[in-house]
C-alpha cells in the first residue's frame, strides 16, 4: 500500500520526511522517493527497497530545503524499480 507525507515549515524538511516514511513502513512498499524544493528547483532521489536505501542514497547528498513530500509505493502496475518509484514528475 503506498504512503505519502509532505512538510512544509522551518526546519531541513529531509529528516522530518524520513520519520514520516519509517512511520508508514508497516504498511508494505517496494519503493521509496522524496522531493525536495531547494533553490528554486525540486531535488529528487528515489530507491527500490527499504527507507535505509533511500537514506543511503541521500547521505552527503540530502537537500536543506524546507518543503518536501516523500511518498512509498507498492507495485501494482509497472516493476518495482527505480523509474517506477514514486514521487513522479511529468517534465
């Protein structure tokens, strides 16, 4: 079952996004992204598998913006990879 949780406020949004999805993990997933607005453009990084390969993913690399949304998914349509992993962007 996919999850979605979203931040907006003062704080790094990145952790708080992190907590929200290991939140969510009893739920089920094959995948797991966050995007993050920074500078003016959204950051995105995606991984197929536990939160733990996402946060692998974003260590050294973690967007310091303040708005986010990370989303889980389970594959029901199209295989659980990367490029199925949410979230999605149609530009």
């Amino acid at each position: 079952m996919c999850g979605i949780i979203g931040y907006i406020g003062n704080k790094v949004a990145v952790p708080i996004l992190i907590t929200g999805l290991k939140r969510l993990e009893y739920r089920g997933y094959d995948s797991a992204g966050i995007a993050v607005l920074e500078g003016g453009e959204l950051r995105c990084l995606k991984a197929v598998g536990r939160i733990a390969a996402l946060e692998q993913k974003l260590n050294g690399a973690s967007p310091t913006g303040t708005i986010g949304i990370a989303h889980t998914r389970w594959a029901t349509h199209g295989a659980p990879n990367e490029v199925n992993a949410h979230p999605h962007f149609d530009c």
